[in-house]
C-alpha cells in the first residue's frame, strides 16, 4: 500500500469512527444522532478542512448504512481555531473534528462537546 493510501485509510477510518459517534450514546443516557439517522435528518459536522474530502466520501456511504439511514452529512469546513470559535459561537454540530488539542480543549472546558 502507497503512502498515500496508508494516510486516506487512516483518515477515512477515523472520520467513520466520527460518524458513528454521531449515532452513540451521550453522558445523560440519551441517544445522540438517533433520531436524526433514524428520521433521515441531518448531521451537522464541525472540522478542520484535511478530512473533508473523506468525509465527503463518508457522508453517502453512512447514510446507507441501518445506523445512518437516510441521513445527510452538512459538514462545515475549515481552520481548527475558526471552526472551534463558530461551535463557541453556537454553530450547529453534532460531530466537532478539529485538528488541535488545544481548540477542543476549550469546547471541552465551555462545557459543548465531552471530555472523551
């Protein structure tokens, strides 16, 4: 396997992994992203902009899935700090993928994504 190919495969890997999260359960016991996948809702993704175009390829196949039926991905792309500042701000998300610890940790620390 091509470098590049090692480097897609871990990217695609770790954007499903996100994309199932969506459809986890969050700390109240509830279910996050359910109703959404369930209903053929939307899923609003947060992230820097190296994984777009995984997730781009991602959204389609997810929703194809029983987890992710009928869904739609809207991602919002972008520099870490910018997309960490719009989740601030109060942008729709359901999935926050950022590039730096340090722009999580204050979404983290504002009490808007969890700590895990």
């Amino acid at each position: 396997m091509t470098t590049n190919k090692r480097i897609f495969a871990g990217v695609g890997a770790a954007a499903l992994m996100a994309l199932s999260a969506a459809c986890g359960s969050s700390s109240d016991g509830s279910v996050a992203g359910t109703k959404a996948a369930s209903t053929g809702g939307t899923i609003n993704l947060v992230a820097f902009s190296t994984p777009q175009k995984a997730y781009d390829k991602l959204g389609p196949a997810f929703a194809s899935t029983t987890a992710g039926a009928d869904s739609t991905i809207k991602g919002s792309y972008g520099p870490s700090g910018t997309q960490e500042r719009q989740v601030e701000a109060g942008q729709p998300a359901d999935v926050v993928e950022l590039s730096r610890a340090s722009d999580m940790a204050k979404l983290v620390t504002a009490g808007l994504v969890a700590s895990n």
